[in-house]
C-alpha cells in the first residue's frame, strides 16, 4: 500500500482573501514504511506573504519571486501523488489551499475521500489532549531539534513519523510473512525456502529407570489418578 505524506507552506491563512501555496513537501511510504522517495518544491505565489506567515516559514518574498509558479509544477506534483492516499495534518487547510490552485490551472481537485487527516486520528486517540504536531511529537518523543522554522517537507518528514505511530508504531518490518497457500516450498516473496540438515526424531518413550522412578513416586500418593486408568 502507497501513502503520501504531505504538507504546504502559504503566503497566509485564508484563501478567499487571495493567499496562496509557496512551499509543497512530500513523503512516500511502502506499507507504513518510509521508502526514502520525497518531493518538494518553492512555488511563486505571485503575491506578498503575511508578516505572521514568514515569521512561520522563513521564505521571503525576494527569494520566492525566483521560484517556479504553481502551473508548471502541478503535473509534477500529481505526478508523484498517483493514486495513493494522502496523510495530512489539519487536511481541511491545505486541501482548500491545494485544490484553489489545482483549479485555477484546470486540474482536477483532490478528493478528501482519498486523504487521511492525521489530527483526526489523534483526536480519537488522545481526546481534551493538545493535538497539534508539536505536541504529538512530544508526546511521542519524536526528535525535532533540526525544526528551527516550519518547512513542508520537514514537517511532512516529521508528520510520517507520528503518523506511524498513531497506526501503532513504528515496527512494521517486524510483520510475520504471510503463507500464501499449503504445500508452498517457497517463502512468501517466492524465494526458496532454506535447506534443513535432516535429524533424527527423539526417543519420547520413557526408559526402565524413569518409570521406575515414576512407579516409587505413585507409592507415595493416595489413590493416584494414573493408576485408576489401569483398571
């Protein structure tokens, strides 16, 4: 199974007052494991950010005037999403972000059906509890010294990690395989199973001298249940 972690960085909180994605992180993981494979990128958003919005990110608006504009990196970015299910944080925020510019280029929205917000899942988990990604990261002692500003793909980084383990942990390379049917000699990816040396089975009969042994051990017993059999 495919997911996508993924995070933005925004010029400011609202869209409808024309504010607009400048940083897009991604992290993919193979059956909750993160495979390494990412994507990122800086985006133009053709506007200046909100005070509060740097002060998050960083991102000036000199450096992101020299970024590429949203329209030339959204196949790209589809590109690495496929079809696979999206973990976001808060996904009502960046959903509306992404799917205003996916819009305004002519793409197709994503559908929420596909996304798994990771503060809901925490919600249910730890109710009345603080449920952001800071406080989830305490609370899982999730190592966040790198993290001086908010970045996408750090956070989205970050985020795989506490996604794991609100799906319980990360051990997922401790799975049993899987027999994939009786009378397979090979392993459950299809290789060979190893060779065992051939031994040969253990005398499970008792000896004279252990029987014996048992016998003076029953002597000493009233009535014991293994002698009524014999009768």
């Amino acid at each position: 199974m495919r997911e996508v972690v993924l995070d933005t960085e925004t010029t400011g909180l609202d869209v409808l007052a024309g504010h607009r994605v400048v940083e897009i992180g991604c992290v993919e993981l193979l059956n909750h494991v993160p495979t390494g494979k990412t994507w990122q990128t800086y985006l133009n958003p053709q506007r200046e950010n909100e005070r509060e919005a740097f002060e998050v990110h960083g991102l000036s608006d000199s450096f992101l005037s020299r970024q590429p504009l949203f329209r030339h990196k959204a196949e790209e970015f589809l590109a690495f999403l496929q079809d696979s299910r999206i973990i976001i944080h808060n996904a009502e925020f960046d959903l509306k972000f992404l799917n205003h510019e996916l819009a305004k280029e002519g793409f197709d929205r994503l559908s929420g059906e596909r996304v798994v917000d990771s503060l809901h899942l925490a919600r249910s988990m730890f109710p009345g509890q603080p449920n952001s990604l800071d406080a989830l990261m305490r609370r899982f002692g999730i190592d966040a010294t790198a993290r001086t500003r908010h970045g996408a793909l750090l956070d989205a980084e970050l985020l795989a990690q506490v996604y794991l383990e609100l799906k319980g942990g990360r051990q997922a390379d401790m799975a049993f395989a899987v027999d994939s049917g009786a009378g397979n000699e090979n392993g459950a990816d299809g290789a060979a199973a190893p060779a065992l040396p051939a031994r040969q089975a253990r005398p499970h009969e008792a000896c004279a001298e252990e029987i014996a042994r048992h016998e003076a051990f029953l002597d000493q017993l009233e009535n014991p249940l293994w002698r009524r059999d014999r009768s």
